[in-house]
C-alpha cells in the first residue's frame, strides 16, 4: 500500500516537523534562562501543565486520525470527511472548556498543583499561564487539521505551516525579551500569536477541494452520534492513557519543585534536550498511524505487520544518529544554559542515561504502541501506560525522594524503569495477536 517514496514523503516532514518545534522550544528555554532562574523555573511548571492538556488534545485528534485514515483505506472518503469535521468540533469545544476553567482562576491552580513554590517563580509561571491558556483554542485547530492532513498521507503542509509558526514564535520571543524586556510575558505573547496564525493558515488550507479531506461551512455545528463514538473510542482511551500520564508528570514536577529552584532549572534544561533526543521517535509514531490505520481500514493485517516492522526498525536508526552525538557531546550542549554549578552538575548525570535508553527502550515504548492505537486497541495501551506510569514512575520517585531522599536524578531514572516496563507488555501484546480482533468502524 505505501512505496519507498510514500513512505520518505510522509516521515521526512514529519521528522523535520517535530525537530523543528522542539528546537524552537529549546531555543526559547535559552532565551527566557537569560532572564533568570525563577523565570525558567515558572515557565518549566505551566509547560508540565501545558503537555497535560495538550497531550490530551492530541490524543482526540490521534482519534481522528485513525478513523480518518481507515476510511482512507476503505476508500470512503465522504465519510471521512464527516469524520473530520466531527473532529474538529469535539477538539475546538474541549480545548475552550479546559482555557476557560484555567482563566478563571490561575494563581489558585498553580497553588493547588504546585504548592508553595518561591514567589518569583509562582509569578511568571502565573504569567506564562495565562498566554499559554489564551493560545489553547487556536492549537486545536492547528493540531486537528495537522492530524487530517498525516491521515491522508501528506505530512508537508503541516511541515510548512509550522515552519511560519516557529519562525513568528522566535521573531517575537527575541523581540520581546530581548529588545523589549518583557521577559515571561514575551514569551507568552509569542506563543499565542504565534499559533493564532497557525491555526489560520491550516482552516484555509483543509478548505482546498484537491484533498481527500477538506472541509467547508463548519457552521452551523452538526454532531454524527456514530462518528463522534468512532473518534472517542480511540480518543478517549488514549485521552485517559496521556492524561493520566501527564498527570503523573505533573506529580513528579512537584516532587521536584520540593528538592528546589536549582532541581527545577536543571529539569527543565534536560527536559528541553530530552525533546530533542525523542524527535525521530514521535515522527515516526505518527506515521505509524497513518499508515497501519490504512491497512488495517483495508482489512489488510498483513501489510500492517510488515509496515509495523519496518517503521521501527526506522525508528531505531535514526533515534540512534540523533543520540549518540548527544551521548559524547552532553556537557558541551549544557554549557549554552546560563545554569548555576549545581544545576549543571545534576543536569551531566542524567543526559548520558537518558541517550542511551532512548536508543535501546524508547521506540518499543512509544513509537511501536501507536500500531497497536491504530488498530483500535486503544484501551490496552492505556491500562499498560497509565499503571507503569503511576506505579513506577511517580510511585517510584516519590519512595526515593520523599522517603529515602534521593535528588533530581531518580525522577529520570524512575522515568527510564517505567519504559522498560511499557515495552515488555506492549511487545507481549503485539505477539499475542489479539490487538487482530479490535474494530472502529461501526
């Protein structure tokens, strides 16, 4: 069903996509670090928050994708297309929703989240939240119309349209924390605007007729009942599996923000390069679910194995050209932070573990359960992540840190114990071949 070329077409973007936000985000990360400690400490918190939400939002719209891309297969395409504009609605209301609750009352969620964190750090992590929350309306539209165009093969337009959003992003983040001195409100302002242009240069695109999916006159809003049921039978689980996984994330962030402002900076710098480490692997995670969610619309098993297989074993070569030279160069990466020597110090320890497992564990953890999502074994692959990460991850961290005072290094450690343990039950449950008997389509 997919050619070499096919293949090249839809990962290079997707590759080059992820690469491209991630260094945006890490060159941000630079940028508001010249401003302080308390300043990157503030936006590190609300981006643990942000990756809650946004991590469920994307798992509705990787929902959508799925429906989207075996309907594809089935060659219906007017059902996909209603399937697309169902997608776009549940992703738009939910991410109003959950902007309007965080508006109401920031300073009152970061308390409740973050406790009593140092009032300069609670002061631009307040500020950074509410840009960011502003900025969620226009990210779904962007992440929606993102996921219908990768369902239909064609991973470039998001490619380009986040090229214009990365380069208005880091325009204005230089202008405005830099010339203008607005320090964490810059880079708040630059994330908003930045995805408000975005989001309306992929509605103008998705309107062209030329594609499979395009969408026109998405008022008045009209629900298909089976559709939605279709999009949230994937969603759901997989919105439960990311929330309850970020929301261990942003347990673990407390602990963190208990050991200090020093623990909180070295996090978050090696949380920004670990975004760099991961790139080719969640590239590849998305073009597992176009293209096994075609074949297995075609009801072609078969090719869903082969096709499986050969996007990890990509997914191994090229985590492995991305990691290892961060693997001999960790020290020379960290020294562009303005870090303090506690900071670095812990930072050192942990960027070399964390090169190595994402060349050996990482891709059976991550990039290879999204075939077993695009068959519509959703479900499974919540029930794995979210008990690995509650039980292993946070539950582990906590016992070291609270009880047996361990530091910052055991959350990252804890974190690499949780992958291992993902990937062994994944592994079981492809072998098993039960992930066979799952259906979407009603």
């Amino acid at each position: 069903m997919f050619s070499g070329v096919a293949l090249r077409r839809l990962i290079i973007p997707l590759i080059l996509e992820q690469l491209l936000a991630m260094t945006v985000g890490l060159a941000a990360v630079v940028m508001i670090a010249r401003v302080g400690e308390a300043a990157v400490s503030g936006v590190s918190l609300i981006d643990t928050l942000n990756i809650l939400i946004i991590s469920i939002l994307s798992a509705l719209c990787t929902g959508g994708a799925v429906v989207c891309s075996q309907y594809i297969g089935r060659r219906e395409a007017d059902h996909a297309r209603m399937s697309a504009r169902q997608l776009v609605y549940i992703s738009f209301i939910f991410s109003v929703v959950v902007g309007a609750v965080l508006l109401c009352a920031p300073r009152f969620f970061i308390r409740l989240i973050f406790g009593a964190v140092a009032a300069p750090v609670a002061e631009s992590a307040r500020t950074y939240l509410i840009y960011s929350t502003i900025s969620f309306p226009f990210l779904a539209l962007f992440s929606a119309c993102a996921a219908l165009f990768r369902a239909m093969g064609n991973s470039r337009v998001s490619l380009y349209v986040s090229l214009v959003m990365n380069a208005v992003n880091i325009s204005l983040n230089a202008l405005l924390i830099y010339s203008l001195q607005l320090g964490v409100l810059g880079a708040g302002i630059a994330t908003a605007v930045s995805r408000a242009i975005a989001a309306l240069l992929m509605m103008l695109l998705i309107r062209e007729k030329g594609h499979v999916i395009y969408l026109r006159k998405l008022l008045p809003v009209r629900f298909n009942k089976q559709m939605v049921q279709s999009i949230l039978s994937i969603g759901v689980p997989n919105g439960l599996e990311n929330g309850m996984f970020n929301f261990g994330k942003l347990l673990v962030q407390t602990l963190v923000a208990w050991l200090g402002t020093s623990a909180i900076a070295a996090n978050a710098i090696i949380g920004s390069i670990f975004n760099i480490m991961i790139v080719p692997g969640m590239g590849m995670s998305l073009a597992m679910l176009t293209v096994v969610g075609q074949c297995i619309g075609a009801g072609d098993y078969a090719q869903a194995k082969h096709y499986a297989k050969k996007l990890l074993w990509i997914t191994y070569v090229s985590m492995w050209a991305v990691n290892l030279p961060i693997l001999v160069f960790s020290r020379e990466a960290l020294s562009f932070f303005s870090l303090s020597a506690e900071a670095y110090a812990i930072a050192a320890r942990v960027l070399p573990v964390l090169a190595i497992s994402c060349c050996i564990i990482w891709p059976v953890s991550f990039a290879f359960p999204n075939m077993l999502r695009a068959a519509g074994d959703a479900r499974y692959t919540m029930i794995i992540s979210a008990s690995s990460m509650w039980i292993v991850r946070f539950g582990l961290s906590y016992l070291l840190i609270k009880q047996f005072h361990f530091g910052l290094e055991a959350v990252w450690y804890c974190m690499v114990i949780d992958w291992f343990v993902r990937a062994v039950f994944f592994m079981f449950r492809y072998r098993g071949g039960r992930w066979q008997t799952k259906t979407v389509l009603r």
